[in-house]
C-alpha cells in the first residue's frame, strides 16, 4: 500500500468547490516483479512478439484450469491398469494421452496405499500442477504450509483432517521449478464397477495435493 497519509484540517473547509470522493483509497503500489511483468509484457507487445489478444487468450486458459482435469487422471488410472503403470512410470507422457500438456514441466505421479500417504509442497514458492488442478489454493502458497509440511507434517495432516496411523509411511515430495508432483489417492472401498465419471467426482484437489484423503 501506498506510504501516503492525508492529513485532515479540523480547520480546512469546503468553500473552495470540490468534493472528496467517498471513501477514497490510496492507489496499490505494484511490486518489483508486478513491475517488471508489465514492462516486458508491453515491450514484447511492442515488439509484435506477440499481441495483447494472445495474452487474454493464454490468462484465459489458465483461469478456465480446474481440478476436474486431476480428477479424470486419477480416475482411468483406478480403472485402467495399464494406464496407471504408465502414469506412475512417466507422468508426463501419461496425462498426455488424456490431451493434458505439462509444456516445459516434467509431471511425477506418487500413488497412496494403505501402508504409504505421500504429501506435495512447494518450499520456495507455490510450483504446482496447474495444468491439471487449476490455481493453487491460498494455503497452499503460505509461508505456514511451505514451511511446517516438511517439518511437521502429520501435524499440517491433522488439521485437514487427516490421521495417519504410526504404521502408514508418510512421504513429503518438494516441487520444484521444472518438475510438479501430483497424488494418486488411494481408490475408497464400495466402488467396484464406478463409472470413471462417477469415480472422478469423488476425486477432490485437496486428494491430488495429499491433504485429504477421498471418500466415498
């Protein structure tokens, strides 16, 4: 926020003719890196690199990304045997066939047993497999996840609700810059013979993260 403080004069009037808009605020001040975003983008732009069209195009692709993606991945892998092999085996490749592009990214699939939980975070930033879960959620990106779920993280597990018995290895998977984790969550009991689109509404992005565990 801007460091600007206005000053009210209990003495000043308002015989000179104008008003204050209500409630005004003092405009945002944009970050280093929000200013250096728009400088290139408006040189690239200048440039024809590309057009400002292309850029409403790809933010709108971005935003249209949602978890339903993950969530028809995990589901022909609960279905499909080869397919999962081939998941667990090169990420990238697999979800390739389903028309998902991790574009420079190299996908890496972790699966849940009864006996293995897996966890994703991200230390540095929020690196993330937005091309399959969407945006990540706020948590996600804190400062108290990034930190505590390599720490501490059956702690950050109980407080989504998720217990693990001492049995249950716990794994925590640190993303990084060209390379994104995601979960496959053990499938529930009482859903032999499911349909992939009724097994993929079971499949929420908190399970895909490894927070949670899905239910049937």
């Amino acid at each position: 926020m801007s460091s600007d403080v206005h000053t009210h004069d209990p003495a000043h009037d308002h015989r000179h003719g104008h008003a204050h808009p209500p409630h005004a605020e003092a405009p945002e001040r944009l970050s280093y890196y929000q200013v250096m975003e728009i400088a290139v983008r408006e040189l690239l732009i200048a440039k024809s690199v590309f057009a400002a069209e292309d850029v409403r195009r790809a933010v709108e692709a971005m935003d249209a990304r949602d978890p339903a993606q993950g969530a028809r991945v995990v589901a022909r892998a609960w279905t499909d045997p080869a397919f999962r092999a081939r998941l667990l085996a090169d990420g990238t490749a697999a979800v390739r066939e389903l028309g998902y592009e991790m574009a420079t990214f190299r996908l890496l699939v972790v699966e849940n047993t009864a006996k293995l939980h897996n966890l994703i975070v991200c230390t540095l930033c929020s690196c993330y497999p937005r091309m399959l879960l969407g945006l990540p959620p706020d948590w996600y990106k804190s400062r108290a996840y990034r930190s505590r779920a390599v720490r501490e993280p059956r702690a950050v597990l109980k407080e989504f609700g998720t217990v693990l018995g001492d049995d249950v290895e716990l794994r925590v998977h640190d993303s990084t810059a060209d390379m994104r984790y995601l979960v496959l969550p053990e499938r529930p009991a009482g859903t032999e013979g499911w349909s992939e689109e009724r097994l993929a509404a079971l499949v929420g992005r908190d399970c895909m993260i490894g927070v949670t565990r899905c239910h049937v």
